[in-house]
C-alpha cells in the first residue's frame, strides 16, 4: 500500500520542503480519534491537530497502537480509513495539517508475518519503516526482530528509548540495534524535561552522541501530552546547532514520507564500525 508523499498534493509537498520557517513533520502522534489513548472523540481530535498546526507541524503520521493490549483492534485497513476521515475532518475545518497512516506497533514475534499479511502499518504506510515500541514493563532484546526486518527491506524505527528505564540506566545494548541499522526516536517532551531528569538526560545523551534519527511529539492530548516539536527543535539548535535539528526534525522525517533511506550522523556510522561511542548510563 503506498499512502508516502506521492499522494500528497504539490502544495503540500513545496510546504514540507520549503525553507525559512521551520516547517515540522511528526512520525509519533496518537491523534485518531476513539482508536487507542489519543483523542477520545472527533472534537478532541480536531483540537490537537490544530495545536500541532500551531506548532509548525505540516504533515503528522498517525501512530495509533498496534499490538499488545490493542492486538484485537486498530488493524491496518480501520486505521486507513480513520485517517481518511480525519483528513477530511481537517478539511472542512480550515486546519492546515495533513495526516498519514501509521502505527506505534508494540513489539511482538509475529511482526514480520503481520506486515506480509497487511494487518500492521508502516510509517507513512510506504512500507520502508517501521514504528516499534518496546513494553515499559521488561526489558526485551530485539537485534533479530530489527534483522527480520532488514531483509524484508524494512527499517526499525525504536520509539522513545530514552524513556525506558533500563536501557536509558545502560544504553550499550542500543549500539547493537544500531548495528542492524535501527534507528531511534527521542520525543519532543523528553529534550524539555516533560517525562522526568532520567528521561531528559538519556535523550540529551544520545542526541549527542549523534545516535537519534528523529525527534517527534508523541502526542496525546492538549493538557499533559501536548506537541511541543517547537520548543525542541530551539532546544536543539541551540545546543547542538541548527543542522542538526532540522535533520531530526525535518530532514529526515521527509525521508520517510518520500520511502528514502534516513541519513545517520558520521559519528554515528563510526561508532557502528568502531563500537565506540556509547554514552554513560543517567
């Protein structure tokens, strides 16, 4: 199924692309409505996509949850269509955003076979990457999900490692996945201290260390899960400099839309070679 940038109009693509304003484009948001923890109805969900658009996000990939307690629900097609439906949602209300298909897909030993069987999305729904969300609750390896993968020509994309206890306490296992050609992906909130100070420094530390490929909202709501890829992206930049956050921020979320291979800093791909790089645990 190809949903990626080519089925956005020519105003979309020139607005995602264009230069000056910062023009944002977010891979994790929970933002259908009545779907999973996101927006609980239309109303709501209308309400965060306008706060996104405030925000500077042009092009918002929905990433309802996949899998896990949702395994019974949110199937590949129903999440299609409720896109569908937001998107001509935000139509009629004059909201300036548009909505891909997506899902935060909770890691799981049938994900390849769900990905043949179109029963789980890939980012953007172009089939190239792929949104993984590891359980909060234990900590589990998944170097040969992100090889499985791989050779079905398919990225890893890990949300939020830097908000997962163990690995943000012991981050050397992500150097493996890494390895594999996973990439991450720290949220907005995390670089702002939204989500605590162990959070906070583990996403600073792997930003750092130029191991993040995305930054993204992972918004739920206007109150305690609000878009704040803004602030982020000045965060960003003023610490480790403009081109790096438009390459989180910007750059390399396009890449996805457009089914591109996504760009890796240079100490990045050094450390994959050398096995160095790796930040002290918070």
């Amino acid at each position: 199924m190809d949903s990626s940038i080519d089925n956005l109009s020519e105003t979309e693509r020139t607005s995602v692309k264009r230069s000056g304003q910062p023009q944002y484009i977010d891979i994790h948001c929970h933002c259908l409505a009545a779907v999973d923890d996101g927006p609980a109805t239309m109303d709501e969900a209308l309400a965060l996509c306008r706060g996104l658009a405030d925000d500077g996000v042009t092009v918002v990939v929905a990433t309802p949850h996949q899998l896990g307690r949702f395994s019974d629900c949110n199937e590949a097609s129903q999440i299609r269509e409720a896109v569908s439906v937001l998107n001509e949602e935000l139509r009629c209300s004059e909201i300036p955003l548009t909505v891909m298909p997506g899902g935060d897909v909770r890691v799981d030993e049938r994900i390849c076979q769900l990905l043949e069987a179109d029963r789980i999305l890939t980012l953007a729904d172009g089939g190239r990457h792929i949104l993984l969300e590891l359980p909060h609750e234990v900590f589990i390896d998944i170097e040969l999900l992100i090889g499985e993968l791989a050779s079905m020509g398919v990225q890893a994309v890990v949300s939020h490692p830097e908000r997962h206890r163990v690995i943000a306490r012991d981050p050397r296992v992500l150097l493996k996945w890494l390895a594999r050609g996973a990439h991450l992906q720290v949220t907005a909130g995390s670089l702002l201290g939204e989500f605590g100070s162990t959070a906070y420094k583990a996403a600073w530390h792997f930003l750092d260390a130029g191991w993040v490929s995305f930054v993204a909202t992972d918004a739920h709501d206007l109150h305690g899960r609000r878009p704040l890829m803004n602030a982020a992206f000045n965060q960003i930049g003023s610490k480790l400099g403009e081109a790096v956050a438009r390459k989180v921020c910007i750059e390399n979320p396009l890449r996805v839309l457009e089914g591109r291979d996504i760009q890796m800093s240079c100490s990045t791909v050094a450390g994959r070679r050398a096995g160095d790089g790796i930040p002290s645990g918070s």
